[in-house]
C-alpha cells in the first residue's frame, strides 16, 4: 500500500496525466496529512506480520503453563494453525501481498515446506485424522470451493462442486466425513469416500430463527457434536453455539466469542472473544466461562489447535507496529 499522485486541473479536477508512485520506505502507509504550504507530509508506517506460538495447559486446572515459544518468524501472516494427529506437523494459511498459501511445519519450527504457490487464495487447511491429506477451501475455480492435497503437496483434489459458496471444511474424528459452511444456509456433510457425483450432501436442520445459521468451525472428538458461530442475518457472526448429530438439536453457550475448538473430552471448548484478544474455556454442561489466555495488545489469528493430551495450545499471534513519518516534498 503506497502513495500515489496524479495532477489535475485545479479549478475544475480534470486530470491531466497518469498517476505517479511516490516510493515511500514501507510496506503499508496509512493517515496521510499535508502541512498547509504542501511541502511536507506525514503518514503512518504500518508493519503487521502473523507467526506461530504454542504455550503449555494444564487440562485439569484450566490455566496456563508457562510463557508462550514462538514456532515461526518472518513476514508472513499465517492463520488457522491445525496440528497433526501424531502432534508433529502444524498445517496453516499465510497471506503475503496478494496470495494466500498453504504451508507446513514442524511443531518446532523446523521443516517449512509450501504445499501451494499460485495467485489463488488457499484457506483454512485441516489435516486429515491419519496424517496423510489437508482439506482447503480455494477460490481457483473462480468461485469457493472445497479442495484435498496430499501432505506432500501432490495429488491436489477438487471435492465439491457446489451451486452456491462452501467455505471452511472440518473433518470428522473418524476421517470418512467432512462438514462444511454453506453461506447463507446451515452447514452440509459430505462422505469422503465418495465423488461428489455420487452422493447427496446431508444439510443440517435449520435454526429455529430463519435469520441464524450456524458456522461449524470443529467436531468433538467424540463425533457426537459441533462447535461453531452464529451468522446472524444482521450484524457480525458472534456467539458460541453447539450441534447435536444425535438429537438434531441446537444449543446456544455464549453471546459473544468466535472459533471454538474442543477439548479431548468432548465437553469443554476454548474460544476467543470478538476482539481476538483473549481466549476462554468454556464448560458446555456447566456453562461456567473464564479466561485463559490474553495476548493483549496483539490479537489471535483465526483459531487454536491442541494435541490429543491437551498440553500444549497452538496459535497464532498478528502483531502490528504503526511509527509516524515525514516526508518532506521538492
């Protein structure tokens, strides 16, 4: 994002000529302001990256265990960190100018490898429950679709091919189903074993509001229950919610949060709150909230990831650093 001049005619705002970049030494400039002889200018240099941190959790007392260790350094702004089952790889999204990739990555920083490198925008990946495949949403068909990559970054699959806009695919613990956002409608499940020609999605029930429709963002590990946000007609998706796959019922927990992700025992879920500031637990039988973790004044990337024991809790954290300079004109 740079700065940019095209002279006009004053009194009537024509222009007379094509625009002109003003190089300035940043990647991202913002608030311009002119000194009233138009010599000097000052604007706001803006820096924000994202990288990979995972910090020690006590299940049991549901606090912290030590100080958070980064995983990942560098420009990129990675999102959606997903761990392996195995708890050795973490897969997530980065976003660097105008593409979005998916990479992979040691739990300890080691072993970075891109899956994707093209224009196309490659979101939310999630490991499959044997390790071997990533699921994505994509737009490389010109529309949001669902898409498989083997963990070696061959074999890429388109797996929908839908009428409408999918986002966001969640595996089953088991590995054999995958729910996924419809926009607009309650979520579908899909089996994977089957082409998309040769199966029906299985849409959820809708809400009892016409106006709400849940957006699943995990499965219990239990494969009785989903976990996700409320998209309301009007206004942001907010609130926490669960699904029943055996009563077929809906269950609000919270009116505030978003990206709850469960813990192994099929009960509890983190989430994080409107801001990205904080991350809560939350008791799903008891519905007792508290917080957990603040990364104030920085904010969470989309989600958190946990291995089967819950000891550790993977993140991501966008820092962003603004400094004020000043350009002088000649």
């Amino acid at each position: 994002m740079n700065l940019w001049r095209v002279p006009i005619q004053e009194e009537t705002g024509k222009v007379l000529g094509s625009p002109e970049a003003i190089t300035t030494p940043s990647p991202y400039i913002s608030h311009l302001s002119f000194s009233r002889d138009g010599h000097h200018m000052a604007y706001a240099h803006v820096v924000t990256s994202g990288n990979l941190q995972r910090v020690g959790f006590d299940p049991v007392r549901e606090t912290i265990v030590g100080q958070p260790v980064w995983i990942t350094q560098g420009s990129r702004v990675a999102f959606v960190p997903h761990l392996s089952a195995d708890g050795e790889w973490l897969t997530f999204d980065t976003q660097t100018d105008n593409q979005e990739d998916v990479f992979v990555v040691r739990r300890d920083g080691t072993g970075l490898r891109q899956l994707t490198d093209d224009s196309y925008k490659d979101r939310a990946p999630r490991w499959s429950p044997d390790g071997k495949r990533i699921v994505f949403f994509s737009d490389r068909t010109g529309k949001w679709e669902i898409w498989m990559i083997n963990a070696d970054g061959s074999g890429l699959q388109q797996i929908t091919h839908a009428t409408g806009t999918v986002l966001n695919p969640i595996w089953s613990p088991d590995g054999t189903r995958l729910i996924y956002r419809n926009v607009g409608a309650s979520p579908s499940i899909i089996e994977v074993g089957k082409s998309w020609q040769d199966q029906t999605p299985q849409t959820l029930p809708p809400m009892s509001d016409p106006g709400d429709t849940l957006w699943a963002w995990s499965w219990s590990p239990d494969g009785r229950k989903l976990a996700g946000n409320l998209s309301h007609a009007v206004g942001p998706v907010s609130d926490i919610a669960i699904y029943s796959l055996d009563s077929k019922q809906y269950e609000k927990l919270a009116d505030f949060g978003s990206f709850p992700v469960w813990l192994s025992d099929s009960r509890r879920l983190l989430f994080q709150d409107r801001d990205r500031r904080k991350l809560y637990l939350i008791d799903t039988q008891s519905k007792k909230i508290h917080e957990v973790l603040s990364v104030t004044p920085h904010e969470f990337g989309n989600g958190v990831s946990l291995p089967r024991d819950d000891r550790l809790i993977y993140f991501s954290l966008l820092t962003t650093e603004a400094d004020i300079w000043l350009m002088t004109s000649e």
